[in-house]
C-alpha cells in the first residue's frame, strides 16, 4: 500500500513540475473527451425530438394524405368512377378493419377567416369529432366537434388558441360569429395551445396554429364540388379529401393496417396512385438509422483526437524516461524492480488522461449547453457518455503510456547510472 501511495505522489509531483508541458499534454484528451461528449449529448438530444415529434404526430397512427395526379395518371383518373381520397373511404375502412379504432378524414380549404374587421391567415380544416384523440389535443374553451354536428350539417367551428387571441383579444369567443368563405359560422370551441416540435423527422404536416375547424359533412356541402347525378365526372373535385388519419388499437397493427390499405386502395380506385402511405413508426426508424450513423462518423472524429492526445502522450512519456534516466538508475540501485519501473511511470501516463478526461467531461457539458442555448437544439448529456469517454481516456492512458513504461523498466541500472 505504501508502495502505490508513494508512487502515485511521486507521479503527481512530476506532472506539477512540468505543468505546462502536462497541460498541453493533455489538450488531445481534453478536446477528445469533449467532443466525445458532445456529439453524444446532441445525438441523443435529436434522437428524443424524434420521438416526441412522432409522439405528437400519433405513435399509432396510420396517415394517409392525397396525391397530386400527373397529366396521365389524370386521364386515367377520369375514365374511372373514382373520386380520389374521400369520406366514403374513412367510413368504409373502419367498418372493415376492426384493429382500426378511430378515424378522421380532413378536408383542406382555402376559405379566408373574418371577423369584423379583422382577417388572420387560416386554414380551415373539414374533420370529425376523432381528429382531437387521434391528434392528442384538448380543449381551452367549449368543445369540439360532435356527431351532432356532422350528422345536421351544423355551420359550427372550433379555433386554434392563436387564431382566437388574434381575433377576439380579451372577449369570449363561444358564441361568436365568423365568417367562413363567404359564410357565417358560431364558434363553439377553442383548442389549446401546443407546443412545436423541431422538425427532426421529415413528416408532412401543417401549422396547426392557423387551423379552424368544421364538420367535415358541411365542408363538403357548403364548399366542395362532389359527384351527383347533374355533376359531370370530370368536373368533381379529384381527392376530395386531402388527408386521412388512421388509429389502429396498438403498435402492433400498424404493419398489417398499412398492407391491408394498400390494398383497399387498388381495389377502391382502381388502381391509381392518388395516395401516400405514412407510417410513423417506419419514420422513425429511419431517423434513428441516420442518427446512428451520424453518431458514428462523430465518435470517430473524436475518437481521432484521443489517438492525437494519445500519441502526444507517449512523445512525452518518451521524452521523460530519457530526462530521467539517471534517476531510474538510483532507483534501481537501492532495490526497485523492473515492474516498479513499469508502474511508475504508467500510473503518471494514467493520471495526464485521467485529469484531462475529467476536463474534457466539463468542457463537454460546457459545449453541450451553448449548443442548446446559441443554436436552440436540444442536448442530452447522459451518464452512459460520461462513462464511456472517461473510460476511453483510461484506455487511451494505459495503451500509449504502457511502452514509454516498458522501456524505462528495460534500461540497464549500470548503462543508467551513467548517463549525463
């Protein structure tokens, strides 16, 4: 015991007598460590905004969304009886599918928003009462849509909290009239705020800030052109609905919902692709994919600064076993082994990748913050980075330092003894 304490006190000695050559020693570790670190703590931090933007996009959800037609695919459209994405199709494949548990088709109008004087860009969004779960909003004020108000063609809406701080300021917005495309609507509710997810994942969406939203039925009635018998088919609004929300009961279902879909869809309209599939969990796993190799090309960058940091430790290391070799000779002399030698001089190896491992492992944190705070991404420094760059450090202190060690053991006493 009193062998180790001594040796590790001799090591630190010689490290603060030459603190300056240590401390720049130590930049390759320090600088390895921290990007270790970092790029870490940022991968990770990406990784949990993927999953919480596909979280507020629906972990059970299967979506379904229009497809613009090209010129041929169109002429092929019109010799069909198909109308594209529509209501029909939400109702249908709930009926048949019984893992499908909620739906919510939603129609997308260009309609512009008034009250009074005021007109804020909006969105107006045809739906059914299952896009609020389906979504997972909830209410500030009122309520949301209700069966009743599909099944009578009710002119209600609901607002999003940002359209109704626009429009009403400090009054109650239930009850109010707005107009709607040239038509008077009663707000009924107000949605509550959420906040916006960092686009990690590349999924389709809107700014659900400018929504408004309708019973679908009334949309489709009041402002949609849809087949009927004194309508010429090639005069119908094609994918009369723009998107298609799915809820299957587990996670488990969204594999065969998206292959029983696809072939819904053949059979429905006839084999035209005015459809896109979208899975989150699939998109998920493709971000995850990207960002595991993002990770990689990052560890090995900075895996690239500890070689640097490890190689100018063994310079050194070299440098000191000549600078002191006439004091491993006296060391030997009075009865130090070759494996005191070894020791010796690894632990003090050690120790330079120790302390700058600990200093990488602050400057580290320390980029991880200004990171979040300068360009607003979110950083997640975990226990398992620190661990694993500071057991880096280790190894790296061991392997470069174990040869400088080795040949200081291996110098000859006498051959030492002598040397100016």
């Amino acid at each position: 015991m009193n062998f180790w304490f001594e040796s590790f006190w001799y090591a630190l000695k010689s490290l603060y007598q030459h603190r300056l050559r240590t401390f720049l020693t130590m930049l390759g570790v320090i600088f390895g460590v921290a990007a270790v670190i970092a790029m870490l703590s940022i991968g990770k931090g990406a990784e949990q905004e993927a999953v919480e933007q596909i979280a507020a996009f629906g972990i059970n959800t299967v979506r379904v969304y229009a497809r613009e037609l090209k010129e041929e695919e169109k002429q092929q459209a019109q010799r069909t009886p198909s109308v594209g994405l529509s209501y029909e199709d939400a109702r249908y494949i709930q009926q048949l599918l019984p893992y499908v548990v909620a739906s919510a088709p939603q129609n997308l109008l260009d309609k512009p928003l008034y009250y009074r004087q005021l007109a804020p860009e909006s969105q107006v969004v045809g739906t059914t009462p299952e896009y609020l779960s389906i979504n997972s909003l909830n209410m500030d004020q009122g309520r949301f849509l209700s069966p009743d108000d599909l099944a009578l063609y009710r002119k209600v809406c609901v607002l999003s909290s940002e359209l109704a701080a626009q429009l009403f300021l400090k009054e109650d917005p239930i009850g109010q009239l707005v107009t709607l495309g040239g038509q008077r609507f009663e707000v009924i509710g107000v949605l509550a705020s959420r906040a916006q997810t960092k686009q990690r994942v590349q999924i389709r969406s809107r700014d659900l800030a400018k929504d408004v939203y309708i019973p679908i039925t009334t949309s489709l009635e009041k402002f949609s052109l849809t087949s009927s018998e004194d309508t010429p088919h090639n005069q119908v609004d094609y994918n009369v609905v723009d998107e298609l929300s799915l809820q299957v009961s587990g996670p488990e279902y969204l594999t065969p919902a998206r292959d029983a879909l696809v072939e819904i869809f053949k059979r429905r309209h006839f084999n035209i692709p005015d459809y896109e599939l979208v899975v989150p969990t699939e998109l998920l796993e493709q971000s995850q994919e990207t960002q595991r190799l993002f990770n990689l090309v990052m560890a090995c960058i900075a895996g690239l600064s500890l070689l640097v940091g490890g190689i100018g430790i063994m310079n050194i290391m070299l440098a000191s076993v000549t600078e002191r070799t006439r004091q491993i000779g006296i060391r030997r002399a009075i009865g130090a082994t070759p494996g005191d030698i070894l020791i010796l001089f690894l632990i003090e190896a050690l120790l330079i990748c120790l302390i700058g491992g600990v200093m990488g492992i602050g400057v580290g944190v320390g980029i991880s913050q200004i990171v979040t705070v300068a360009a607003g991404w979110k950083t997640i420094v975990s226990p398992e980075s620190i661990l694993l760059s500071f057991g880096v450090s280790s190894v790296v202190g061991i392997f470069f330092g174990l040869y400088p060690a080795w040949r200081a053991s291996r110098l000859d006493p006498i051959q030492a003894l002598r040397h100016e």
